[in-house]
C-alpha cells in the first residue's frame, strides 16, 4: 500500500473491508473520500454505558438490559415470530424477533445471560422489545463494555449501522495520526470561542458519557456549532465570490421598451400595489444596467410577483431581446405559459413552450424559434437549459420557485445564455418569506426585493387547532365541504429518517379517509411518486375530478387550484411554522372563506401550543417566519427540508441562524487577506460542484 493510502483524501477503498460494491453503496450517502466520513454526523446518540434493571424500564425508554433468559418460544400469531422472555429479579422482558435462524432460535436456552439495547414498548405480554441489538454473555462476563455514547448513523440499503460505526473508527484513526487542516485562524477562533476542528470531530463521533445529550439532540452543542459554522462559512463565500464575478462582466443593454411597459400596466384589469410598483422599478432600473442583475424577489404565496416578471419580460421583448421563464415542475410552468400567452399573445412577440414530456416535433419546432429569434418570450421547466437549446439573443431570466433550483443550476443557466453582448439578467422569485439573517445566508449572492403587500380584497384563511382525538369530526367536516362541491387537501406528517414510512402513513391515511368517505373521490400524492405520476394527480385535483387530496409534504409549491377551500394538517405540532404557512396557503385563492384544521397530537408542550397559536392568528408569511425563528424548539419534525431553505451537510439554517452575522464578520476579514484560506475552505465543504446547492 502507498503511504498516501493513509492520508484523509484517499478514497474509501483504502479502508479495511472497504471494495468496490461497498465503495458504490457509501457513494449514495455523500461519501467519497476517507475525510467525508468524519462529517458524515451522527444523528443521535444512544447510552449503552449503562445498565437499567428491567424493573425501572418504562414504555418508550431506549436503554441497555440484561437478563436471564426464561423462556423461548416460536409463536404463529398473525406472523412468525421467536419470543424470548427474560427476567433479573427486578422485572421481565420479551424480546420478540420476526427475522430470525435456526441457530439463533437454539442459543436463547433458558439459564443464558443476555444483555440487549433497544427500544421498550409496551406489548401484549408486558414491555417487549422488537429486534433489539443483542449479545450473548458468559458466565461473569460484564454486559457493559463501552465507555463512550454511542453513534447512530443514517444508514442506507447494504450498508449497516455497525459497518459505518467501524469505518468512521477507522476515520478517526487516522484522523489522530494526521488532522485535517485547521482552516480557521487562531485569532478568529479564540473569538468565536469554539473548538478546533480535530477536537470537534472527535467529540461528536464518540461524545464521553457525561455529555450533554441534550444539547446534542438539539444539535447546538459547541462541536456541532463549530462545524456547522464553517460549512455556513464555506457557502457564504463562494455565494459572495459569485456575487462578485458577476459584477463584472458585461450585459446585454437594454434601454428603452418604457413606453410598451407603461402601457402594458395601464391596461391590466388591476392597479399594481405599492409593493409591486416599488418592485418592478427595481427590476427595471437593474435591466437597464450594463451588468447582469441579480435579484430576487420574495412575496408571500398570492402577493403577485407573476405580474412583476411579465413587466421584466416585456422590457426585455420590447428592446428586442429574449426572456425565458423556468419553473420547477410541468403543471407549474403551464400555469405561467397560460397567464403569459393571454398577456402577450395579441402582441406581435412570438412565445414558445418547452418541456421535458413534449413530443420531438413540438420540441424542435419550438428549440428551432428559440434558436432563430422568432420566439421571444420561452416558458417550461428546466427543459429550458438542456442540451441543444441555444439562445439566439437571451437577456432575462426568470426562474420563479427558486429553491428547486439549486445555485449551480442557476449558473449553467446563465452561462447556457451568455452571449456576445454578455450574460443574461436573472430574476429568482420564491414564496419563502424568510427572515433578514437567514436571507443573508441563503440568497448572498442576490439583491433582494420583498412584495410585502397583497392584493386588496383577498379574505384571509381562517385557521383553527384542534386535538387529533376529533379527527372524526374533522372528517365529518371535509365531507359536508366536498358535499357542497368544494374540495380539500388532507396532509400527512413526515415521519423521520424514512421516506418510506412517510409513504406507508399517506396511503394508510389514505385507505382510512376512502373508507371513511364513501362517494368521494381520494387522491394520493408523495415523495416517492415519479414527478409524472405525480403531476397526474395534481392535474386531476385541478380539474376537479379528485374531491379530496392525501398528500404528505410535497404538495407542489404555486399550484393554484382555487376551488379548493379546506385544509387539514396532521401532526402540525411536528412541523415548522413557515412549512406551514406555505401549505396553508394552497388554500385561500378562490372567491369562497378557506379553512385550516391543524390537528395536534396530545400533551401538546407550551412551546408547542404557543406556536401553534401564532398560526391561528397570522396570516403573515413573514412574521411567521421570524416567529418560527424564535420559537423553534428541538425535536424539530423537518429542520430545512421544506422550507424552501438550502439543505447542508451539516448545519440547519433555522436552527443555526444565530450565526449568520459571525458568519459575515469572519468571511469579510478572510476575504479582505486571506484569499487562500477562503479558497481552501470552499473547496472543503463544496468541492465537487456536484453537491453545490443541492436541495
Ligand atoms: P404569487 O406571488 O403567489 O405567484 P400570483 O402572481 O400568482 O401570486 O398572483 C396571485 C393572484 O393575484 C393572481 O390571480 C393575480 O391575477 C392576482 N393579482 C396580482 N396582482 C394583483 C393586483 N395588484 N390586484 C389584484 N389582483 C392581483
Ligand atoms: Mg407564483
């Protein structure tokens, strides 16, 4: 073996046990490099260090056992299963084990010593234990022999928990021979107050038992903060470094086209607000600039920034030049193909539709006007930036519901577009009201403009919460709305670290709801359908042919169905409050007083209730947002994950907003001196462009 096999960069295969299939499988998780497992964090910890006597284990406890085995038994009750019954004088237990062999069935003899790790819950016979980790004892033998927490990763198809627990060991071996590098300059670090890298890996991979578990759970431990905090770092200086790239290169110029803009506004059957006139004289004033705006616009779900990019696209037809409009998904894009073609179509701008799913004479028809300039203004989903679509003079581009798109899409994007004249202006608007602090991090590279006003006229969503004891009621209350012809959403929770849980708990809230509600028509939507699959019953719930729509959390972000005027959300305890405004605001869009049931499983905590209160009585995106900042608890059900907020590796900008403004005092000094240490320290966290701003 060659000695940089021992090194932090080598790849995964320098490992013992580590192949090529086993390689393959960790590459699913993000992992390439020996390094990549040091930040691979663990997402709890469990207390094996102690032992708890079977008389003190309550229902719920993880904890580690150990007893005398009684009695074992196979059993055929609904499924196979091996009971093992085991007792220390202070209380019994049942294992229960559905997969099991011959061999293991034989060594549970009554007499064995057998200590074991797991969850306790309550079972027919008494608390039970379902396949916990176990270990046979021989006589004397301690069942306690760890020192340490111990780490439980997220783990994937082939590869196990205790497979990942040796490689990350054998990580931190190596670690200790050679460290990774200290990026962060002393100076900065003493004033952060927090700990040097090595020291931080190591503690979180292997926390002593007197650790503050809480902390940890909560994930604002110091080691943790210090991590996060760099990987924060790491983003925010290649978002400003693009920031600044950008500003220098040129634009197409674009003056004149005030006149049709004008009269394009005079002519729409609504006066603007304030907030968009204020808006899209932003945007104009950015267009006429020789450098390529960089903006975004924030308005919560119903503010109207659609009108602001028709303003910005018409400035850009009238100077003669090209404006594409890309949003995330099919229905989506169609949405802005049919406002825009009866905004445009009496003009004599030529407009074209692209997307994945149309047919291949379509499709050239359309990259055919693309390419000569006969169509002006492009609508269509990320079709718009593949392969044989070229631009014959492209100066805007709109991109709404941004976090679908990560940062580095937005810049292939705008290189795709980059011409002679320069490169193209980008509009990003997104519905995610988010706090100043978190904006920062997020959209660094981005001027921002916030429609902070709606329409006149909209009436607000009532909302009320109520505990899930009354779900019958809840149902008795979606029937006699879809009786009435109005139709609803029903949302299910996410349920931690598996997607395929959720999906089992949507189709079963599913069957209940079509048991329950003879006669209507129950559609299902969730993560794992094919965007397709799933655009086809969004479709038919637009068109009103599904009453009734189980969805979890992925309900398509803008899409407008307005006849639906009831809302239900499960366990809204769980979830972030900006995650649920932004469901609550499917609802809202017809003529007809929408509704939100959140229903909330009980005891509901102080924290809890009160957040749930901000809920039944704003209807404000952004306020929510900054309360839900504030209020966040641990035990959070989603973290970032639908908020519409960059996902990290390792820090959560809800929960780590607090270090946004150290974040921007550190990477303004590096960026001022250090040019070389903010390089290495990009190139740390994001160093495959791959990862970049992936959501
Ligand atoms: P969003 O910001 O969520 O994308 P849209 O652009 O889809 O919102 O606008 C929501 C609705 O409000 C549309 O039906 C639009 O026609 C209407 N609308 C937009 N601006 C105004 C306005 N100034 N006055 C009245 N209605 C408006
Ligand atoms: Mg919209």
């Amino acid at each position: 073996m060659q000695t940089t096999d021992f090194k932090l960069d080598a790849p995964l295969t320098s490992l013992s046990g580590v192949g090529p299939a086993l390689a393959e499988k960790l590459e699913r998780l993000d992992l390439y490099r020996v390094e990549d497992l040091l930040f691979l964090l663990p997402l709890r910890y469990e207390d094996r260090s102690r032992l708890l006597r079977l008389g003190e284990l309550r229902p719920g406890a993880r904890a580690m056992v150990c007893g005398e085995v009684l009695l074992a038994e196979t059993v055929y009750r609904r499924r196979r299963s091996l009971l093992v019954r085991i007792g220390d004088g202070t209380g019994q237990l049942t294992l229960r084990f559905f997969y099991f062999s011959r061999q293991q069935q034989a060594q549970f003899q009554p007499g064995v010593r057998v200590s074991c790790y797991g969850e306790a819950r309550p079972g027919p016979l008494g608390l039970e234990m379902v396949h916990p980790e176990y270990r046979l004892l021989k006589p004397g033998q301690d069942p306690v022999t760890v020192d340490a927490l111990t780490p439980v990763y997220s783990v994937t198809e082939g590869v196990q928990q205790g497979r990942l627990r040796n490689l990350v060991g054998q990580a931190l071996t190596r670690m200790r021979a050679s460290p990774p590098e200290e990026l962060l300059p002393d100076d900065i670090l003493a004033s952060l107050d927090m700990p040097p890298l090595a020291e931080a890996l190591e503690y979180l991979h292997q926390p002593p038992v007197d650790a503050e578990l809480g902390l940890l759970a909560a994930g604002t431990h110091p080691c943790q903060q210090r991590l996060a905090f760099e990987e924060l770092l790491a983003h925010y200086l290649s978002l400003r470094q693009l920031r600044l790239s950008a500003s220098r290169v040129p634009a197409p110029p674009l003056g004149g086209g005030d006149e049709v803009v004008r009269d394009f506004i005079e002519r729409l059957p609504y006066r603007l607000t304030a907030a968009q006139q204020r808006v899209a004289s932003e945007v104009l004033s950015d267009m006429s600039r020789p450098h390529p705006m960089m903006r975004l616009i924030q308005g919560d779900v119903g503010s109207g920034k659609t009108v602001v990019a028709a303003i910005a696209c018409l400035k850009a037809m009238a100077c003669g030049s090209q404006a594409a409009v890309m949003a995330p998904t099919e229905l989506l894009a169609e949405q802005h193909w049919q406002n825009f073609n009866s905004w445009f179509a009496q003009r004599d701008y030529g407009l074209a539709w692209l997307s994945g799913s149309q047919r291949a004479k379509e499709r050239n028809e359309s990259l055919q006007r693309i390419a000569s300039g006969a169509a002006r203004l492009i609508v269509g989903t990320h079709a718009l930036f593949q392969e044989g679509v070229s631009f014959s003079k492209l100066a805007l581009i709109v991109i709404d519901e941004q976090h679908r798109f990560g940062v580095h899409q937005r810049m292939a994007l705008r290189e795709k577009g980059a011409s002679g004249a320069g490169q193209p202006h980008q509009l990003v608007m997104t519905a995610t009201p988010i706090p100043r602090t978190l904006a920062m991090a997020a959209y660094a590279d981005l001027d921002t403009s916030i429609i902070d006003e709606l329409p006149p006229g909209r009436q607000p969503v009532q909302t009320v919460v109520l505990p899930d004891s009354r779900r019958d009621e809840v149902i008795e209350r979606v029937r006699r709305a879809c009786a009435s012809g109005q139709q609803a959403y029903w949302v299910c929770p996410l349920i931690e670290e598996s997607e395929v849980l959720d999906y089992e708990a949507a189709e079963a809230r599913h069957e209940i709801l079509t048991q329950a509600l003879p006669g209507l028509r129950i559609g299902l939507v969730h993560g794992r359908m094919k965007a397709a699959a799933k655009d086809g019953v969004m479709r038919s719930f637009k068109d009103g042919d599904v009453d009734v729509l189980v969805a979890t959390t992925v309900i398509e972000v803008g899409v407008d169905v307005p006849n639906a005027s009831l809302m239900i959300i499960e366990n809204a305890e769980r979830m972030g409050l900006a995650q649920l405004h932004q469901l609550r605001g499917r609802v809202g869009r017809g003529a007809r007083q929408s509704h939100c049931v959140l229903l909330y499983r009980q005891p509901l905590g102080e924290l809890a209730r009160n957040r749930l209160g901000v809920m039944r009585e704003s209807n404000d995106g952004f306020l929510i947002a900054q309360r839900d900042l504030e209020l966040r608890g641990p035990g959070e059900l989603l973290g970032t994950r639908q908020t519409g907020l960059p996902q990290y590796r390792i820090a959560d900008l809800l929960r780590d907003a607090a270090l946004m403004p150290k974040v921007q005092r550190v990477a303004e000094s590096l960026q001022g001196s250090l040019r070389e240490t903010s390089a290495r320290i990009v190139r740390r966290w994001l160093g495959d462009a791959g990862r970049y701003g992936k959501v």
